[in-house]
C-alpha cells in the first residue's frame, strides 16, 4: 500500500491554469512559435505502395524561385541509424506505402513549399503490393508480444471441451475499421540545428506527447548525445495516441533543418497527411466464442483477433488482452495474428486494445445475453471474477458491479423488454449497456525537482507535457498537498527537455507516473531541508517503484449506458442519452476529469457512428481528411454524464488515482450497438453502425 | 507572382500590405500579420478552427484569400478583449472549462459570438447545431454548449454588437 497524501487542492474542482491563454489564442502551439529566419517545410509522399523511386526531377519546382532546397534520398543528410523502418526518411529509394516521405521542400514561405511540393516529378518502378487485411490470408503470422510487452497467445484449461459442453454458446465474428486519432492540431514540428557548448544541437518545438520520448528517439538517429537534443512542447492541441511517439515527419522537419543553410524549418503536416504519417488504428477481425451454463454462467472466453501491421514497422495491438481478466471464465483462450501489408505505420490511438477489442467482447456478452434471457446488466454481475482470472492476483479494488447498478439505477434501466418493442414515432427506440476496464499504466524512470522560493512558494519542475488533459493543472494540485501548500503557491514548469526527465502522456499514465515523481521530490524537500526550506533549497525525487503493481491487479472500471434511437425506413442511428459510470480511483479534479471522460465516451460514440478509414486496393487512404473522415460533431451528441464512484485505490500511488484519458473510450461503440439492436432486433457486428448495416 | 495591394483592417488596426493572389486569409493573418491565436487544423474547411469575423460575419479563414479580404473589416481572437477584459463569450468558455487543449477553441468562440448574433437565446439543439462547422476532439462538446448558453444568458449578444461596433 503506498502512503497516501493528505488531499486539500486534490479533489478540488479548479479551472484550467492555461484557460485564458486558450481563450485569448495566446498560447503558443509547436508551429505558432516565432522563430527569426524561418523556413518553410512540405513534403511530398509517394503516389505508389510499394517499389522504388527512380528518378526525382526538381527543375520546375526550382524554377518557382524561394526554394532552397528539394531534399531526397539522393541527397538527404545520412542518419546514422535506420533500424527503424518509419522513421529511416529518405535514406534509401525504397517506397514501403502510399503516402511515404520522397522528398522535403524548403522554401521561403508556405505557399512556395507547398506549389514546389506539388511540382517535383517522382518517378517509381511500382512492385505489386496489398494493401488490404485478409484475415483468411495464408500470411498470417504471430507477433513475438502484442503492444506494449503482453503475451500473443494465452490459454487456459480446455476453451473446445467447455464450449463443446455449454448449453449455451455464441459464435460471431467481429470488424473494427482503420481509425485515427485525428487530434484537432495536426502534427508539427520546428526544427533548428545550431552550435551549443561546442557540439551540434538539434533544437525542436514539436506537437508531441513526450518531449523526452522525442530526444530518445532521435538523438541516436543522428548520432548525438541526448543532451545535444532539446524538445519543447508547451501546448500541444491534442495527441490521442498519435504524438506519444515520434513518427517519420519529426525525423523529416531535422533532416530539413540540415539542408535549410542554418536557418530554422517550420514543417507542418497538412490533415491529409497526417493520415499516412501520423499512425492510425490497426483494422481488426475478431472471433469471439462464448460458452455458458443455463444461468449464463461463463464456462469458455474465446478471442481471436486478427489484424494489419505495416511490413515497414510491426505494430501489434493487444486487442484481445482485457478479455483475458474481463469475465470468470475458467476456460479461455486469446490469440493475436497479424497480416503485414503495404500500408502505413499503425500505432497508438486511445486505449489501444482495449478499446476494439471492447466492441467485440462487450457485443458479443450482449448475444450471450439474448441468447440465455439473462439481462445484459445481470450477466456481466454474474461473471464478475473475484480475483484476476490472468494473474491469479487479487484486485486493488473491482467496483464494476457497483458501476453496473449504479448506471443502470440513474440510466432507468428497463429490464424484460423484447428488441424491436419501443418506437416513439419514425424512431425505433433501445437501450444498451456495455462494461469497460483499462489497466493502471505506470511509466518507470521519471523525476520531479523542487525549489524553495521567496514568500512560501515553490518551483515544481518536470518534463511532463499536458496535450489537453488538464496536466498542467493537476500536477500543480498535487504538488501542492506533496508540499503542504496552497495550489496557488506553486510555479509548475513542464514540457522541455531542460526539467527533469518524464515519460509520454500516454495510457493514462502521467498522473501515477508523473505525480509520484512530484510526490516524491516534495517528500526529499521536506526530508532534506524541513518544513521551512531556505530559500534557493532544491531536492529532487525520482518515481519510486510500488511493489503493489506486482501484488494486485490494478484496473479501473466503467459501465456505459446508451440510448440508441434507429430510423425505421432509413437506419439513421441517433444517441440522444449515454449515461456511464467510472471506478478510477481518486479524482484529482472533478472538473478537468469530467471533460476528459466526457471527451473519451463521445470519441467511443464517434467511432460507433461514424469513424472510419478507407484502405483501397491501391493502397491508398480516399478519405484522407475530416470532410470524409467523419468525427462527431456538437449536432451529434445528446445528453451525456459521467459520473464516478467516490473512492481511493491505495495501491495505486500516493494521490490513489489510476487515470482516466482511456476508460471513457473503452466499450462506449459496444454500447450503442447493443443500443441498436436492442431498437431494430438487427446485430451489427462491425463498425461503425451505419444506416446502411441497420437496414430499415 | 505578382502581389496584390490590400488594405484590410484586423482587430481594429488599418494594414496596408502587398499580398501574393494565392495567400490564404488565414496564412495572411498568421504569417505576414503574426495573428497566430488563428489557428489551422484542417485545409478543407471542415473543423473551424479558422474562423474569424469579416464584417461581423464568420468566416473560415482558410476558405478565403487574403484579397477577398481587401476592404474588410477582420476580427480574429486576439482582437477580442478590450483593455485585458475577457469578452462574454471568452469568459464563458474560461469559467464553463469549455475547453481541453484549446486548439479548436478560438475558433469555437468566433464561431459562437457569430452563433449569438443570429440568435441571441438558442436552445441546446440550436447550439449544437449552430456549431457543428467546428469539431473537438477533446472535449465531448457538453461544456461548450453549456458556455454558449451561459454567454447568452450573461448578455454576450450586447457585448458583441459592441465588439462589432468598435471594429
């Protein structure tokens, strides 16, 4: 159990400390820096998925006048490492994509970047490729792990001889689309080579998750200590996953910066680009098969993922791993295969796994459900696993049934109604529910400094970066109970490299991570110097490791509650009400933790109705921007709440809290396809439920 | 490329530039003017994060060039406050936590004022559909409507006939 702080700021809901810079369009995003002598970046991607690049023709885009340089493979600076597939820009002819970096253009403003972007002539000798997932294909292979270090295949007791054994089974196959994170501010960086202490230095402001993450990763490539990379990312409009690492454009904008005659390159992705540049969401087939006694009893959990990888760099995500302590099932087996394609780079988008992966498990409970005549609400309690079904560890805590009753009783739950019996006119009218879970992530290595300063104030210094989530707002609640001190006492300086080091803002591990590591240097301040530090004092405090992560299982938990409404002649889906409830610890700040569960829930109902890419057999992605890629907008949205249970998971870290940007996501589409066939009495089992699926 | 003589008034300054015909409103406003609190998050005219006003209208600013804007009056964001005094609108969305990364926020608060000049008490629906030209991905939308409401409540729709009347 670790020692838990005494809460006076944390558990208050206070304002966003950034809210009038963002209201008042002062805060500086990566490309809205001033930088003197700037040059202007834009890339030109490939036009084929697979091949070679045999001759780039730069004369008429030279030809416009303000362009310094057309940046290739022929010519690019080397770098001194291209282990890594995606970010090995233009150190070869090779085109593993469409939509892969072929050349930079660096100009002396946007405009000319861009028409010289579009009048360098590639040439390619074009190889056959496939671009699109076949979860019948013959390719299929077996990641050594699934994403982050998890196992690929898992099983336990006899699943055949149980499923063979159940009164009742379910069977069903299940499809979740490309999706992307699509953060409002689309990927950019800045990027300056200059001389410091001797020694070359790459500095960059960048739109990023991590800012050490971002020198880790690159300094290497160019053959440079850590220390001769500095990253600052002040405000950052949005990540969802897509900035937690650096992906090909970050390497692009340095490679850039090499051929720019010493001058700053500001390198923006446009939104199309992001689509092949910025990581997407892996497709996923799912076959999931469920055998129950004749009270609904969960005897055998089958789950079967089959997803795309890149053949330039595997992503596997671990789509079937929460199924693996969701239920008591005493048989169960999970397994991941993946089809490498000609595709671009997968990677993390909110809740990696556990959000498709949900939309399976969660649909297919709802036909276990059907099938049984157990309520959906009730199955999931009767399945309800006192212990971790995986790990054999008991849970910190486990308050999905708490959650299940709790969202049923505010939600009105109605149980005993046949699907296709409600209609309140044109409307067909159902009811969904759908449970959620996501594990305590906990980054290792970060550290926190704090100074003492003048009049009873503090610096708390840390690398952290706050992407939206409300970081920069609670780190300072939290160092101010580490210290003792009113929240207003404390000066929190995040999001550079210059602080102490910190981990991405990714898997809803920055609070734990990051706070500990606050906690932890607010205790050798203490330790150190006293209650009454001189002024100029300063200790700092590395994250300490918790053992309970070894003991316990440490899960937050979350049931949706969705009220679908389906046109009856055109499928047309409305939620015009969701309402969920959350088991997450403690909650630092009710109100910036309302939003991002808020935020998390609508992005599931977004992906529910609406998310999806296209993958065509040319490899190309024809809906490359938020005019085809639809996200919900305000019309879409009905009435929504989030509500949490009041508690601390004292395992968890000293604030008790176990984070909350994923949870919201996690079985939010489950729940409104469970909406739609408990409205029309049509399953559909693939994403997202358009009115095309539903039928009329 | 020939440039083009504009003379254009932003938050309530007169410029008189020479402006290439391909330059965006938007690229204007950021690059040659440094209004950066506009923002770009799109290209296609779909997320809103440009928008500002053009005679009071609201605009998005990467939709328009630079010359379509010769003669105009433009307020963007950052002409909003009066002598450090939030407007309305700007302190709705502070107080209502309307707001997450705040990338789409400055043009939702354009876009809003504008909502509220047409209609100066809308309901929810009319909220929400007011602003469905201006995406967020952040926030779920719940507190922005709440802060759009509240501003009409406050009296936002006076508030901005003065902003307009100013510029």
């Amino acid at each position: 159990m670790t020692q838990q702080l005494d809460t006076t700021e944390i558990g208050a809901a206070r304002g966003r400390v950034d809210a009038r810079a963002k209201v008042t369009g002062t805060a500086p995003y990566a490309y809205e820096h001033h930088v003197d002598q700037a040059t202007y970046g834009h890339l030109v991607l490939s036009s084929i998925a697979r091949g070679r690049v045999t001759a780039i023709d730069a004369t008429e885009a030279f030809a416009q006048g303000g362009v310094h340089a057309v940046v290739t493979h022929e010519n690019a600076h080397r770098l001194a490492d291209v282990s890594d597939g995606e970010l090995a820009v233009l150190q070869s002819d090779r085109v593993g994509f469409r939509g892969q970096i072929v050349a930079i253009v660096v100009a002396e403003d946007p405009e000319t970047a861009r028409e010289a972007a579009r009048l360098v002539q590639v040439t390619y000798d074009e190889e056959p490729h496939e671009s699109v997932l076949d979860a019948d294909s013959p390719d299929l292979y077996a990641p050594d792990q699934v994403n982050p270090a998890f196992e690929t295949d898992t099983d336990e007791g006899d699943v055949e001889a149980a499923l063979a054994e159940a009164a009742f089974t379910v069977d069903a196959v299940y499809e979740t689309p490309v999706q992307h994170n699509s953060p409002m501010e689309p990927h950019q960086t800045v990027a300056t080579w200059d001389h410091h202490d001797g020694r070359d230095r790459l500095v960059l402001l960048d739109s990023t998750q991590g800012v050490h993450p971002v020198r880790q990763t690159l300094a290497p490539l160019f053959a440079l200590d850590p220390q001769q990379v500095t990253v600052e990312a002040p405000f950052v409009g949005g990540g969802f996953g897509s900035k937690g690492m650096p992906h090909a454009n970050v390497v692009a904008a340095a490679i850039a910066a090499k051929h720019s005659g010493g001058r700053p390159v500001k390198l923006p992705l446009t939104r199309q680009q992001t689509f092949t540049l910025g990581g997407h969401r892996t497709p996923t087939v799912q076959r999931v098969r469920l055998g129950a006694d004749a009270d609904g009893r969960l005897d055998a959990t089958w789950h079967e993922v089959v997803e795309h990888t890149s053949r330039v760099k595997e992503f596997a995500e671990q789509t079937a791993v929460a199924t693996r302590l969701m239920y008591d099932s005493p048989n169960r087996r999970t397994s991941h295969r993946l089809h490498a394609l000609d595709v671009p780079v997968a990677s993390w988008m909110r809740a990696p796994g556990e959000a498709p992966g949900s939309f399976a498990l969660e649909v297919a409970m709802d036909e276990l459900a059907v099938a049984t005549g157990v309520d959906p609400v009730e199955l999931r309690v009767r399945n309800d696993p006192a212990s971790d079904p995986e790990s054999g560890h008991p849970w910190s805590q486990r308050h999905l049934v708490e959650c299940l009753r709790e969202g049923a009783e505010r939600f009105g739950w109605q149980t005993g109604v046949p699907p296709r019996s409600r209609r309140e006119g044109r409307w067909l009218v159902g009811q969904g529910v759908a449970s959620a879970t996501y594990p305590l992530n906990v980054m290792p290595g970060n550290e926190a400094e704090v100074e003492a300063l003048d009049g009873g104030r503090y610096a708390v210094r840390i690398g952290a970066v706050d992407i939206g989530t409300g970081a920069r707002t609670i780190l300072g609640q939290i160092a101010a109970d580490a210290l003792g001190c009113p929240v207003g006492a404390v000066e929190l300086s995040i999001g550079d490299t210059s602080l102490p080091f910190a981990t991405v803002a990714g898997g809803s591990a920055g609070t734990t991570s990051w706070g500990s590591a606050i906690v932890a240097a607010a205790r050798a301040l203490r330790d150190e110097h006293g209650a009454s530090p001189a002024v100029g004092a300063v200790a700092r405090g590395v994250q300490p490791e918790n053992p309970d992560t070894e003991q316990y299982s440490i899960h937050s938990f979350g049931a949706h509650f969705v009220e679908a409404h389906v046109d009856a002649h055109t499928g047309e889906v409305r939620v015009p009400r969701m309402v969920s409830v959350f088991s997450a610890g403690r909650i630092i700040n009710p109100t910036t933790a309302r939003s991002q569960l808020l935020g998390g829930m609508v992005m599931g109902l977004s992906a529910a109705l609406h998310e999806e890419t296209v993958i065509d057999p040319s490899g190309r992605m024809p809906n490359h921007d938020l005019a085809q890629y639809h996200v919900a907008s305000h019309a879409d949205i009905g009435h929504l709440e989030a509500h949490w249970l009041d508690e601390v998971d004292e395992h968890a870290n000293p604030m008790g809290s176990k984070g909350i940007g994923e949870i919201g996501i996690v079985g939010a589409a489950a729940a409104v396809a469970n909406a739609t066939f408990d409205a029309t009495g049509v399953r559909v089992r693939s994403l997202p439920l358009t009115a095309d699926k539903l039928g009329g | 490329m020939a440039n083009t003589p504009i003379s254009v008034t932003v938050d309530q300054v007169t410029y008189e530039d020479d402006v290439e015909p391909r330059t965006l409103l938007v690229q204007y406003l950021r690059e040659q003017l440094g209004k950066t609190g506009t923002l770009i998050g799109c290209d296609t005219t779909n997320c809103g994060a440009c928008t500002v006003h053009l005679d009071g209208q609201s605009v998005k600013s990467c939709t328009m060039f630079a010359v379509q804007a010769d003669g105009h009056d433009v307020t963007t964001i950052e002409g909003l406050a009066q002598d450090g005094d939030l407007h309305p609108m700007q302190q709705a969305f502070h107080e209502k936590h309307a707001l997450q990364c705040g990338f789409c926020t400055p043009g939702m608060i354009m876009q809003s004022i504008a909502l509220l000049q047409e209609n100066p008490n809308p309901t929810e629906q009319e909220v929400r559909e007011g602003l469905e030209g201006n995406l967020c991905r952040c926030t779920g939308y719940q507190n922005i409507v709440a802060a759009v409401q509240a501003a009409a409540g406050a009296g936002s729709a006076a508030g901005t006939q003065s902003e307009e009347g100013a510029a």
